[in-house]
C-alpha cells in the first residue's frame, strides 16, 4: 500500500464521495477511482458501498480507516522529527520543462516542499525538451519535466502517471474548428505549423502518414504560443499537445484533438551521478515519494 493513496482513501471517507474528494485532492474523478479499485484488488476486500449519492465503508474499510490513520500519523510524526533536524536547508532549485499538462504537478509538488523548506527558492525555465536536456547536461538545469520520446540514458526520471494528448490549433471560423476530432485526412494539404523536436515531429508523421516532405510544412517552433499567433493569422494549422494551451482565449482560436488520439508520456528527470546540493537532492527525493512510492 502506498501512503499517497492511503491518504486518498481517507478523503473520499472523509468526504463521503469521490467526485468531492477528487475536487479536495486536485486530481480526476477517474484518477482517483482507479487509485480506489487498484487498492482494493491490491487487499482482495472491498472497502466501499457505493450509493446513488455517497459512499460508506465497508468492515473491511472500517478496519482500513482504523489503521490507515494510525500509519499517517507515524508517517507525519516522522517527517516531522527528520525536518527538524534540517530545517535550514536553503539554496536554489533550477527547473526546466515545455508548455505541457504535466507541468500542472508542479504547483503542488513546490508547495508541499516549502511547507517544510521555506528557505528554498526556485528558478522556472521554459523551452523544449531538447534545450532543457543540454541545460541539465551542462549543470545549468537541476530537474526537467520531459515530454516523451527522450534520450534519457544519461539521467534518471519518475514517470507522471497522466498522458498528453496531442490536438490542433484552427481558426475558430474554421469548418474543422466545429469537428471533436480532427483525423489525417481533414489535414491533407494544409498548411502546418510542427514541433521544432525532430524525433517529436516523427511521432506526429507517422500519425499523419507519409513523409515530412509530402506536408505542406510552412513553420516549425518550439513553443505553442508563438504558433498560435500564426494561427490566428490564417497562416497555418498548428500541431500541439493540449497542455500547451491552457490560458489561450478560445474566443480567438480553437483547439481539436486528434483522432484517433495521440498520447505522450512525461517524466520528472535529473542528471545521473550529479553531485547535487542539499536543496536539491531532498527536492528529488520528495518528487520520487510524491510520484512514486507514496506523497510525502
């Protein structure tokens, strides 16, 4: 059993129900469901009786509780033993990652780790997986959030368990801006805009068919945002992962995905064998039992 989704089950008894536990915890409905279903196939015993408006506990889930709060409150007098014996960390974190929905388990994963090291500050650094990987490799970069595919031999990685989802961005006026799904064919002939990342850039052909050559390729880029402005021009249809575009004004440009869907996987990754300072060695840490083996 993992102490992340131990502390899950106790919300959802605590709240009486997965949709306003998931609200609590920040993640999905179906994240969370399947956190539960894993955990009780994990205990062969089902924890939960689930009503048409809230759930209770089972015997089983009553013993669950039982225990799971007595282990938390080990766990959390624990770590607070440990933290005070170097609450004076300080130092700062340099993390690097592109325009991606992974990038949304940063805030929280921050937030957790000043509660306890509030002397520790952060460098943001935006840019593609590509230029974030040199940055590391040369020392100037601590962590990189990395879209997949990615050379990653030479560092280490935790694998974010969320998928992104490659889209289009069209003119809102545009027929296909009015598809929920946008596939090869409507994109035969178009003019696009590509990820700057070559082996990024053949994931996606080989999802439209045929070779770079055959498309009308007119940009390529490494950030989604400036793309978009070519976009919004009538220039091109750009391609992109859906979590690069969470704060565009959809009143001015549409975002479709693709079908049949194209996923990416992330990964939270750092330098092998890289002597790092102690800010950063307990950041990695925390990302590895937030991520991992259970939040910290």
């Amino acid at each position: 059993m993992e102490i992340r989704v131990l502390r899950y089950f106790l919300t959802v008894v605590r709240e009486e129900g997965i949709n306003r536990a998931a609200e609590v915890l920040h993640i999905t409905q179906p994240t969370l469901s399947r956190q539960l279903a894993q955990l009780e196939d994990e205990l062969g015993v089902k924890l939960f009786n689930r009503g048409a408006r809230k759930i209770s506990l089972t015997n089983e889930g009553i013993l669950l509780r039982r225990r799971a709060e007595e282990i938390l409150s080990l766990v959390d007098r624990t770590e607070k033993e440990l933290i005070e014996q170097d609450e004076q960390v300080e130092g700062r974190i340099v993390i690097g990652g592109g325009e991606l929905a992974a990038m949304r388990e940063l805030p929280e994963l921050i937030a957790r780790f000043r509660e306890n090291y509030p002397l520790v500050s952060f460098d943001l650094f935006t840019g593609s997986a590509d230029l974030v990987k040199e940055q590391m490799e040369k020392g100037l970069i601590d962590i990189g959030v990395l879209m997949e595919p990615v050379d990653i031999e030479k560092f280490d990685f935790v694998r974010l368990e969320g998928r992104e989802r490659w889209a289009v961005l069209i003119p809102p006026d545009d027929p296909l801006a009015q598809k929920s799904g946008i596939t090869a064919k409507d994109l035969k002939g178009k003019p696009l805009c590509l990820p700057m990342r070559g082996n990024v850039q053949n994931e996606v052909m080989n999802w439209l068919g045929g070779s770079y050559e055959d498309k009308n390729v007119v940009f390529t880029g490494n950030l989604a945002t400036n793309c978009a402005l070519m976009v919004q021009r009538g220039l091109a249809y750009s391609i992109v992962v859906e979590g690069a575009v969470p704060f565009l004004d959809r009143s001015k440009i549409a975002c479709v995905p693709f079908y049949p869907e194209l996923r990416a996987g992330s990964v939270f990754a750092w330098k092998k064998q890289q002597p790092f300072t102690p800010a950063v060695a307990k950041f990695i840490q925390h990302i590895k039992c937030f991520l991992g083996m259970g939040e910290v």
